[in-house]
C-alpha cells in the first residue's frame, strides 16, 4: 500500500509542477502582447543605430564574387560501393607489364596484390592510402614471375575484387 500511494504522489507531483510552469510561461507571453508589436518597437526605437539597418544584429564580411575552390567534392553516399570499374590488362600479358585501373568512391586504404593459384602472395603492387576518384598503377614484372595463371587481388576497405590474369 505505501509504494503504491508514493508512486501516486510522485505522478501528482509532476503534474501540478507541469501546470504551474504552464501557467508561469503563459503569463509572461500574454504581458508581452504579441510578437509583431514587440518588432515594430523594436525596429522604431533602434533606427538611430547602424547595425540594425538592414535588420542584422551583427556585421557580416563582404562576399567575394569571383572566388573559385579547386578543392575535389566527393558526393558518394556512404551505402555505395567503395570499389568499382576494376580493369586489369593486358590479359595475357606478353609484354611484362600489368596494368590496373580502378575507381575508389571514398578516401581509403587499398591493397593490391598478385597471388599464384593457391592464393600464396606472390607480389604486392601497392599498399597506401589513396585519395577517392579513378587510380591506376603501371607495374613492370620482368623477372618477377614466371609463367602461368595468377589472380590480382584489391582489397579497399571491407571490399575486394579477384581479376585472373595469364602471363606468357
């Protein structure tokens, strides 16, 4: 019975403090008339002083017309894919040179690697943070792998992308 009555005076308690507090922030518009009273004298008692002439309390810097930004704007959404139009040529590759194009969506971490058919790594092109927009590597392997078939492994994020290639 007593936790029960305590939790009913506590109820009551809000409640009446609600309503006074209503009633105190009512009292103080209704003294106040109306907002568009309150501007108007607002507006005659200070057109003498400079800042309020064009209705800003506070000075605002000139704005320049002619200034351009070559900064880089990145407008991809954070669903979007991170990784995307991954090419790699020539495929086979004959001339010892491999090729990769890509697309990253957002500034990341990208790993590319080349790994032989038991996904041993074997070579890594490139292991850096990159600025978002489209990359690509040129990379020479003379000497560096004989041939066969390998896989171009390039992991952005949680995202990665396998492309095989021959070589010759």
């Amino acid at each position: 019975m007593g936790r029960k009555s305590t939790f009913v005076n506590s109820w009551f308690t809000v409640i009446v403090l609600a309503i006074a507090v209503n009633f105190a922030f009512a009292k103080g518009v209704a003294a106040q008339k109306s907002d568009t009273v309150y501007i108007k004298t607002l507006k005659t008692k200070s057109s003498k002083t400079s800042y309020l002439k064009n209705g800003l309390h506070l000075a605002l810097p000139p704005l320049k017309p002619n200034a351009v930004s070559t900064a880089k704007i990145n407008l991809a959404r954070p669903d979007d894919k991170l990784l995307t139009n991954v090419q790699v040529f020539p495929n086979p590759v004959t001339d010892q040179v491999i090729n990769v194009k890509y697309t990253v969506s957002r500034n990341a971490y990208v790993n590319v690697n080349v790994m032989d058919v038991l996904g041993n790594n074997v070579l890594t092109l490139l292991s850096q943070r990159v600025d978002f927009g489209d990359q690509s590597i040129r990379y020479d392997i003379t000497n560096k792998l004989s041939r066969g078939f390998y896989f171009v492994r390039i992991v952005v994020g949680t995202e990665s992308v396998n492309k095989r290639i021959s070589v010759l």
